[in-house]
C-alpha cells in the first residue's frame, strides 16, 4: 500500500488509520454523566432530588433515558409525598412498558455497535419494582383496584419468556388454567362437585399464576385483594408470600384476620448500583450499596413498638433476575476483539521485518477492528439508581386522630428514626396506605423527622 | 415480460394494502369503546327493562356510580372516569332519551372534581341537586392475558361489564358485558 508511494501519502495513510482508532476508541465510552441525587436523598431531601432529576428529563421517547428519567422521578415524587405527580410520571413508564417492540429496529444496531442505542427499558427487576412503586401510588389514593393491576403487572414482568428447555418439567400455568381452577374453586364454593383432569391436589384456590420471589409484589397484591373482598384471591397471594418468606406468617395472619385498617410501606436504603466488570468490561453485574439486614422497628403512640423484617431485598432481586441477553453478544465481541488485535500486532511486526507498508497498513487494519470490538464491548451500566435497598411492610391499626407513627432502624439507624405524623382512621372500609421513604445517611441527625403529605384515603370520587 | 412485470408490482401493491398494521400494545384503546356504545345502545334498547318504554315514558336519569378495575390493566381514576364520560357522551347513548327517555349522567361529585378546586368549592353545594336519580350504573373492568412462549407477543381480551340497578326496588334491570381483544407484536420485555 505505502510501498513506492511518496512520503506524504504514507503520513496520510497513517493519519486516516489513526484517526480510526481514535474514534473507535472513542465508540466504547460511555456518555456524559449527570449529577446523582444520592446526595439529597442520602440527607433526606427527597423533594430536592426530585427536582434535580426533573430538571434533567429527556422529552424524546426515541431517546435512551426517557424512561430511566420517568422511572426515577417517579420514585422520588413518592418519596417526597407528591402522590399525584408520581402518578403522572409512572403513567408514562407504564405506556413505555406497555409498548412492545420498542427496541425491535435498534436490535441490529445495537449488536453491532453498542446497546446505548437501545431505549432503555429497565432489567426485569427494575421493570418490577416500577411497577410495585406504581401499586404503591395508586394505594396512596385508594385505588386498590389499580393496586391489584401494578401488583399483578410486576409479577408479569419477573416471568421468564424463554421458551421450555426440552426434559425441562413444566412448571408454568396459563391463564385459561388460572382461570379454570378458579372456576373450580368457585364451583366447590357453591357446593358443587368440580372436574377435575389431573386431580385435586390444588394448594391453593388457582389465583397465583405466576412464580417468583418478588414478595413485595404478592404482598401488595394479596393486600389489595382483600381490600376489594376477594378473600380466595387474597389467601393464595398470602399462602405465597409465608411460602417465600416464613418471616413474614405473623403479618400475614395478621392481614388474614382483617386486624388492621392501615398499611404503612417502609423505604430504606439504596438499591445497588451497575457496574461494568469482567473482561474488557463486557459484562454488568449489580454491586450493593448498602448492606444493612436489621429489622425495621415500629412505634404507634399508644401501642407496643414491634419489628419487621425486609419484605424485598433489592440487593438479591438484582442477582436473581438480572436480563443480560447482549451478555453472550458482548463477550463474544470481546474475545473476537482480542484475537483481532494480536492478529493485527503480528502482522504489522512480520511488516516491519519485511519492510512492507501494504502489509504493515493491514494488520493496523486488524487491529483497529479488534479495538471497534472490544471498544463496544462494554456492557452499558444505566440503571435506576433511585430505588430503596429493602421494602418493609407494616400493618396497623390506627384508632386515633393524629396518630404518629415513627420507624427506626435497631443497630443502624440512630433512636428518633423518622416519624409518619398526624395519621387518622380511615373513613372507609378500605384500608388507608402510607409510604416513607427513610434518609440513607447513617450519621444523620438522629431528631430528623420526614414529613409526608397525607394520602387521599377516601378518594376524591363518589 | 413487461406486462408480467407490472402485474407483479400491483398485486404486490394489493397485497400489501391487505396487511394488518402492527399494533405495539394491547392496552384497550379509544375506539374500543366507541364501538362498544353502539352494542351497548342495542343491547339497552333489546333489555326487557327498556322494550315497554318510549319517548312518553317517566324520565329515568341513570348515575354511573362506580368503576371497579379488576382487569391487569392499570387504570387511573382519570382514565376510568374518562371511559365512563366517553361512554356518557357518545351518540348512541344520548339517542336513548330521544325514544326512551333515559338520560345518563355522571356522578356530581366527579363532574366537580374535573372543574378544578375554586369551582369546585363554588359549586359544591348544588351542583347536581337538581337531579333525581332513578338508576345507577356499576361498571367492571376484567381481562385474561396471553402471552407467546418466547416473548414476542401479547394478547388481551377485555371484558366490560355494566350492571344497572333500579334505586327504588334494588334490584338489577340490566346487565350485559362487552368484550374486545387486543393483540400486540414485538418483545414484551425489549
């Protein structure tokens, strides 16, 4: 190539190739960073977190952080006490996430290039717990209806859409099941003697489709559930949350019994954060941030405190459903990389030794299609970085206006803890939500109390 | 060949204005229940409780009194109430008074709502009080989802269940239920 050239074609030469590099180089990086919010919310200025994130929301749906930006001001209205601007900004995540195939004509792109180009929808987990948050809202304002649907919605999302590995058992119902077993229990209810094809062994009364171990997610559901007197539906949504957390029988006997007329739902923590790791940082992997595991513990003014465990762990959610399907794509493009770029180092030294511009152009060449590889191998490490570490889930009875109610953290969080304030019965037969989202900073003011606006329990409608 | 040629660019044509648009979500959309209101007019207007009457009728004014989402669908009070104003508003439906002498309305308390604070706080205290309410109309929302094995499509089947109740005996006039499916293509996980 650069043999019986001029000199000034070979500088030129040699110019275009490393220009290459550097912009092939330049493909692997990851875009400009934004200021977190984990400052503000680590003191307990969710609002000003808030603020922050909506400062910088992205308008364009084709854009990579339109819902990454919706999820996380969703999430920090909430833990503001906006209920209602929560709501709008969840409502346009689940319009996201109700739209399929979004990322269908990005596929190719995305492959080949880097999986930034993707919009960004969430890891199964993120989707998830988006969609608990959502259920969280719509029971703020009584709407345990809309609860039922988020609940049921997140547990949809943990579903593995892999298709059966052959020898594999079953292990999954349909809906036309569900729906069949329900019948059956409905039939039995009325005295009635069901058919049954592969026997009455039922545990349940047919409700719970689905199978994972989001027990926030069931806990919501068999919640709302009971609170729209869908006692069956409830049962099977409890009998799934004691069976993944035994922890957890007192409250639900609790929940069972209809002793309460109040649900408080407790935030606390930070979610853990993704990394790049592994070789040529082609794989992600989630690392946590905080690891506290005590108890959470509950005072009503007037009432013993008592302790609850974490009903979610977002630390173990992310190991357990993490959705790295560009995983295998981007170490493939890793290794192919690799050896592209010895292949090319070896070429251009046997160039050398020959005296050879042609053969020395290719092997930089070679090498510069080693370094796209390996360049766009990283894996891309946008994440929602606003969710809580552990959900706790308490039910109550508050009998009394302006009923306070403070939470504390045993052995972590220093005694004061944070206080809900001014609570009331409700003034239905449904039960009243609360969700309070703690400070994350372990040396914080122990007096800080966190204020919250007071939910709609009633509904604003007839 | 020429001939042969064109004939196969305009049966290519002809096929393609054949295809079925792809639709993205399943979620139910505006035009599902404008199509409903009509059924809905007919099934009304076929009920038992509505073949006796006509445009001499006494009035029955017919609140929509609750919406209960017991679909997977989320669906805010907003977009709840939007359905039942929808339903409220459409031709088919306000035709009834003409030959009937139904009228639907919807609850006063939400119509008050939608106005705002300020109004609200205005007209808190008449608004609606003129109306005497014969009827009430509960509205149901369920759904079965089916999904493909690999992911990469989605099916709905909404149904919408009315039930009228008659305020002076308490007991159901009418009752009828309205389904429409949804399918939807592409990754439900992307």
């Amino acid at each position: 190539m650069f043999h019986g050239r001029s000199p000034f074609d070979r500088v030129r030469a040699v110019s275009v190739l490393v220009l290459v590099l550097i912009v092939t180089a330049g493909l692997g990086c990851q875009s400009g960073t934004r200021p977190s919010p984990h400052g503000k919310m680590r003191v307990g200025d969710f609002a000003g977190a808030r603020d922050l994130v909506e400062s910088q929301v992205e308008d364009d749906l084709g854009n990579r952080r339109y819902m990454l930006d919706r999820m996380q001001a969703g999430v920090l209205n909430l833990d503001a006490g906006d209920v209602r601007q929560s709501e709008r900004w969840f409502a346009e995540v689940y319009d996201v996430l109700r739209t399929q195939g979004l990322n269908e004509d990005r596929t190719v792109r995305s492959v080949i290039f880097t999986e930034g180009v993707k919009v960004w929808k969430g890891e199964p987990f993120e989707q998830a717990m988006a969609l608990v948050y959502y259920g969280f809202v719509q029971a703020s304002q009584g709407s345990w209806d809309n609860a039922r649907a988020a609940a049921s919605n997140a547990l949809f999302y943990l579903r593995d859409f892999e298709p059966e590995e052959e020898g594999k058992p079953e292990r999954r119902i349909d809906t036309q099941e569900v729906a069949k077993r329900a019948a059956e229990y409905e039939a039995r209810q009325r005295g009635e003697t069901p058919e049954f094809d592969d026997g009455d062994d039922y545990l349940d009364n047919g409700y719970v489709a689905e199978e994972n171990n989001f027990t926030m997610a069931y806990l919501l559901h068999g919640i709302a559930s009971q609170q729209l007197g869908r006692d069956a539906e409830a049962s099977d949504y409890f009998n799934r949350v004691v069976k993944l957390s035994p922890a957890h029988r007192p409250l639900v006997k609790q929940l069972r019994a209809g002793d309460y007329n109040t649900v408080v739902v407790v935030a606390d923590g930070l979610g853990p954060r993704k990394i790049a790791t592994g070789p040529g940082n082609a794989l992600s992997r989630y690392q946590p941030i905080d690891t506290t595991q005590t108890p959470a513990k509950i005072s009503v003014v007037g009432q013993s405190p008592f302790e609850v465990p974490a009903v979610t762990n977002l630390n173990q959610m992310a190991l357990d459903h993490r959705w790295n399907n560009l995983e295998d794509v981007r170490v493939a493009k890793n290794v192919i990389g690799n050896v592209l770029i010895a292949g090319g180092a070896i070429v251009i030294a046997e160039a050398i030794d020959e005296e050879s511009w042609e053969f020395a152009a290719i092997g930089a060449g070679i090498a510069a299609l080693g370094l796209l590889a390996k360049g766009t191998a990283k894996a891309n490490t946008d994440y929602c970085d606003v969710f809580p570490q552990r959900l706790f889930v308490a039910a109550l009875n508050i009998t009394e206006p302006d009923t306070d109610i403070t939470i504390e953290m045993p052995g972590v969080w220093p005694p004061g803890g944070s206080t809900l304030r001014s609570l009331t019965p409700p003034l239905t037969n449904q039960a009243a939500f609360y969700y309070l989202r703690i400070p994350t900073d372990r040396d914080l003011d122990p007096n800080a109390i966190v204020d919250v606006t007071q939910p709609v329990t009633e509904g604003s409608l007839p | 060949m020429k001939y042969l040629a064109s004939a196969a660019i305009v049966m290519l044509m002809v096929s393609s204005l054949g295809c079925k648009t792809t639709d993205r979500t399943s979620r139910i959309a505006v035009d599902d229940y404008v199509e409903m209101t009509a059924v809905m007019a007919q099934s009304l207007r076929q009920s038992d409780a509505f073949a006796e009457r006509s445009a001499e009728s006494e009035p029955w004014i017919v609140s929509f009194d609750k919406v209960l989402n017991l679909s997977s669908e989320i669906m805010t009070q907003g977009e709840q109430w939007g359905v039942v104003a929808l339903v409220r508003g459409a031709q088919p439906i306000n035709s009834l008074w003409g030959d009937k002498r139904v009228a639907f309305v919807i609850p006063a308390q939400y119509a008050i709502d939608r106005r705002g604070t300020l109004d609200a706080e205005r007209a808190d205290k008449g608004f609606g009080s003129e109306r005497s309410v014969t009827h009430t109309i509960t509205v149901t929302f369920r759904s079965v989802t089916r999904v493909a094995e690999d992911g990469q499509g989605r099916t709905d089947v909404y149904a919408c269940e009315f039930q009228m109740l008659d305020l002076n005996s308490n007991e159901p006039v009418w009752l009828d239920v309205f389904e429409f499916k949804r399918t939807a293509t592409g990754s439900v996980r992307d």
